[in-house]
C-alpha cells in the first residue's frame, strides 16, 4: 500500500523502516533524510508531480510517498488475552478511526477490534493516526456480537455507550471492553442488551451530542486514569 506525507513518512523512516518497500519522491529534500532512504537498500524512485498525484490518489503527498505492505491483522485469540480492549462498532470515517487509534495508543489501550467495515482501509487510518495504527494492535471481526460473546466468556467487563448510560464513578477493575457504535446511530440494542454497564458523558450545555472519538478519548481516560 502506498502511505504519503513528510511527516509519516519521518515516522516510519525512524520507527518501522524495516516495513519500507519503495520511496517515491517528488522533491528535493534534506541530505541527511535522503541518505537514510538511501541506506534502506530498497528502490528509491524520483517521480514527477502527476506521478506523484497517482501514487496519492490526490492526497497531499508534500514530495514523500512509501510503498509498504499492508498490515496483518491479529487473532481474535491474542486480542482475548489482553487486559483493555477497545471495540469500534460500524464506524466508518477514517479521520475518526485513526483518531481513536492514536489516542489509545498513547493512553495504553491493549488493543483494538474493527467491526462491521466491508474494507477497512488502512493507508487512510495510517495517516489520520499519525502513524499509531503501525504500533496499536488491531483485529478486524465482522460480527460485533460475535465479539461481545467471545469477550464474556473470556471474562470482560463489557462497558457500551449510549445517551441513555450512566456516568462512570469509579476505575474499573479486571479486563475490560469499551465499544464504541457508529457516528450516526451510535451502538445498536442488541449490542447495548449485551453491555454489562453503559457509559455516557454528562454534558454541561445542551448540545446534540460529541464526536465519537472525542468521546471515545474521554471514557478511555476515565477507565484507564480514574478522572471523573
């Protein structure tokens, strides 16, 4: 798949160069950065500006393009093994979706499941996750409830969100799932009937309701740190 853009191209460069299998460029760029390329011993391909814009599919590639192999997803076994499970339930936008990538990256989420996506497509998540997707361990499952079910048997907590839930008062103890439903209908009753406690984040002004990867982030903290 071909990732793009100066600043996720840096952060594979520093981080997961291994994963590199071609570099395009389209500019000049610093002597130093182009010397690391270099020593990659892979194919490293000047290419014009329309070329560019191929490879991008319009995208602003800002000179840098890396071809590197789609990532594997994980067995839902290792994923039933891990102590903090967060599960996204039909959301579609990859802005949203590499959000939440990166936030439990760094707030020490164990793991992520992608439900009810025909094709996730994970050159987009990439990018919106700042590079997290290649350090956040993912599966993608397609039956949320499937996933529910196995996550209960193998001992979670199972935490939904909905308008309707209760604000959480205390750090949960044990393992623990967070599912998280789609923008514009949110998680759906027969998921919300197989939640143990559902969540909501009580709102100080009337409003429609928060992005869901804000939100997400929000009950993240509050799980993982006890800030209420």
């Amino acid at each position: 798949m071909i990732v793009y853009g100066k600043r996720i191209a840096e952060y594979i460069l520093a981080n997961h160069s291994a994963k590199i299998q071609s570099i395009y460029l389209a500019k000049e760029i610093d002597k130093k950065q182009f010397s690391a390329f270099a020593k990659l011993n892979v194919p490293l391909l000047r290419v014009d500006s329309k070329k560019a814009q191929a490879l991008a599919k319009g995208g602003n590639h800002q000179g840098y393009l890396l071809e590197i192999a789609p990532l594997v997803p994980l067995e839902f076994n290792a994923i039933k093994a891990m102590d903090f499970v967060l599960v996204l339930c039909g959301i579609s936008d990859v802005g949203n979706i590499g959000a939440l990538f990166r936030t439990a990256y760094v707030l020490g989420v164990n793991g992520i499941v992608i439900c009810g996506l025909k094709d996730f497509k994970q050159e987009g998540v990439l990018r919106a996750s700042a590079g997290a997707l290649l350090d956040m361990p993912f599966a993608v499952i397609h039956n949320a409830l499937d996933v529910a079910n196995e996550l209960k048997l193998a001992h979670f907590t199972l935490y939904g969100t909905n308008a309707q839930g209760t604000n959480l008062m205390q750090t949960p103890s044990g393992k623990i799932a967070l599912f998280l439903g789609n923008e514009g209908e949110g998680l759906s009753n027969k998921i919300l009937k197989k939640m143990d406690k559902n969540l909501a984040i009580l709102q100080k002004r009337e409003f429609d309701s928060l992005n869901v990867s804000v939100a997400g982030a929000i009950l993240i903290d509050r799980i993982l740190n006890g800030r209420y």
